[in-house]
C-alpha cells in the first residue's frame, strides 16, 4: 500500500467527532493544498460531489493504480 492519497483514489471520509461518515466510498477529485481549501469528493454510491474543508479522516480503501 502506498503512502498517499492521490486524486482518483477511493476513501472513506468520516467526522470521528460526530460519529458522522459522509460517503463509505469516495473518489477524491482534488486534495486541498493550502489552509481554507477543501477537499473535493465523488460519492461512488449516489455521485454526489461534496465539498468537505472542516476536519475529518480520509481512509485510503483502494489505490489507483500506477503505470509501470
């Protein structure tokens, strides 16, 4: 398994605070990269985009796969 999440990636997002999983299974679109950018997701069961910038933990559950 990798070190990283990367665009295209599948994950988990959840609010562990408020017991709360936003999407079970999520492709990542963009990753924030500065603090007040968000995180941007595509639900994979309903294709929902979310827009996530408060705190939550994004679980890598299947890498993308890589050119060799």
């Amino acid at each position: 398994m990798k070190d990283t999440i990367k665009i295209g990636d599948t994950v988990c997002v959840n609010f562990h605070a408020a017991k709360y999983t936003l999407c079970s299974e999520a492709e990542v679109l963009y990753i924030p990269l500065s603090q007040g950018d968000a995180w941007h997701f595509r639900d994979l069961h309903s294709g929902e985009i979310h827009y996530v910038s408060e705190g939550c933990t994004v679980t890598l559950i299947q890498n993308k796969p890589t050119a060799q």
